[in-house]
C-alpha cells in the first residue's frame, strides 16, 4: 500500500511569490489533514477535510492560505503571498476517517522563504 | 486549550540502555494519545496509539503506557540501538475531531 505523497519535497522562494504543495492520500482514507511545523517544534494543525468538506480551519490564515481539495482525494494547500515567517515543513496526512484511526504522514515540503 | 510537554527535550545515551521518554497533558479528557517518530527530513511514523480506556500498549522494543488521570504517558524503549535515534512526538486528541495536539518532542541519540 502506498503512502501518503507530496509534492515537492522541497521549495524556496523570495516573499510576496506565490506557493503550491500538493498531496495525495492513502487511497481509501476519507479524512486528509495538513499540517505546519516549525523548527524545533511540533507540528499544528491548519486544516481538516472530511472528503471534500473543510471540517476544521480554525488555524489556517485565511488572508493568505487557502485549501482545497477536489473530488475528496487530492488536496492542494497554497500561499499568496508568502511571508519570511511561512518558513517550516508542511505536512499532509490521511487517516479512515475514525476517531480513533492512526494518522499517517506524508514526508513533508520543506518551505524556505527568502 | 489542551497543552502537550515532553520532557526531556534532548537525551544521550549508550547503546543497550533502557531509556523512558516523558509526555504530559493538561486535559485529561482526551480521546486517545499517539507516539510518533521523525526522522531528520522526513515526516513522522506512527509507533503506537493508545485509547483513553487502555493502560498500555507494546510494539517490539516499545512500550507505551498512559495515565489519563494524571495525564502522563510514557514511551519505554528496552535495549536502544543506534538505528533508534530520531526525534520522538507525542500527540494527544482530545475529541471526535480527530484533531492532534503535539508535544515539542524528544531528540534521542544512542551513540555506539
């Protein structure tokens, strides 16, 4: 079974510039998460999907972020623009949709803003 | 607003020691607490899971425990190899929601 993937696995980019990372989950899993982490920290959570429902934005920046996630699989997070404090590894994941599933990680996009 | 601590935050030790890392919680009221671990560059692996209603579970070498009460749990690694080092999360979910809360983590080196 594979896991969950993204894309690019690494970015850097001057500010105000615009940004994608893409994710494609475990097949089968309805609920998608994504997930910013921060140097030396762990991670938090900025977006929940229930298919293609967001269920749970109450973290994400909306001035500047914005998420989807078509036909309930794939899901594309974005920044525009990009601020030198949007630096960190974000982080997709997927689970069943249970409460009590496991979540499981995709590798991350490492973001660099400059 | 639940908040997760993991202490110690770095931890060196021997190869073949036993070794205990700590996580605590302010809200007892969770649904159920995971153990992560995350290598440098990549995302994190799940270790274990235990629900609000179970004291422990074990995985090889790993034991998790949980005192919900207390809000404690404890990550026990028996006879720690070098392929062991990586930091090592814990994340409560307080709720249906299935939304995880992660401690800062624990960056464990076992030196040959």
């Amino acid at each position: 079974e594979a896991g969950v993937v993204q894309s690019p696995r690494y970015k850097i980019i001057e500010k105000k510039q615009p940004v994608a990372f893409w994710c494609n989950p475990i097949s089968g899993h309805n609920t998608l998460y994504w997930y910013r982490q921060n140097l030396g920290q762990g991670p938090e959570l900025l977006i929940r999907y229930e298919n293609e429902e967001a269920v749970d934005d109450s973290q994400l920046p909306k001035d500047r972020f914005s998420a989807e996630r078509l036909k309930g699989v794939d899901s594309t997070l974005k920044i525009q623009p990009a601020e030198l404090g949007d630096s960190a590894v974000y982080l997709c994941a997927s689970s069943r949709g249970q409460s009590a599933d496991t979540q499981y990680f995709g590798p991350g996009t490492r973001l660099t803003v400059l | 607003k639940q908040e997760v601590t993991q202490i110690p935050a770095a931890l060196s030790v021997p190869e073949g020691e036993n070794l205990v890392l700590n996580c605590s919680f302010t809200d007892s009221a969770i649904y159920n607490l995971q153990w992560f671990r995350q290598d440098p560059g990549k995302g994190l692996t799940s270790l274990l899971l235990i629900q609000s209603s179970q004291r422990e579970q074990t995985s090889g070498r790993l034991n998790a425990s949980l005192d919900k009460s207390s809000g404690r749990s404890t990550l026990y690694i028996a006879a720690s190899q070098p392929g062991d080092s990586a930091t090592y999360l814990c994340a409560v979910n307080s709720g249906a929601t299935n939304k995880l809360i992660f401690g800062t983590g624990t960056l464990l080196a076992v030196q040959p």
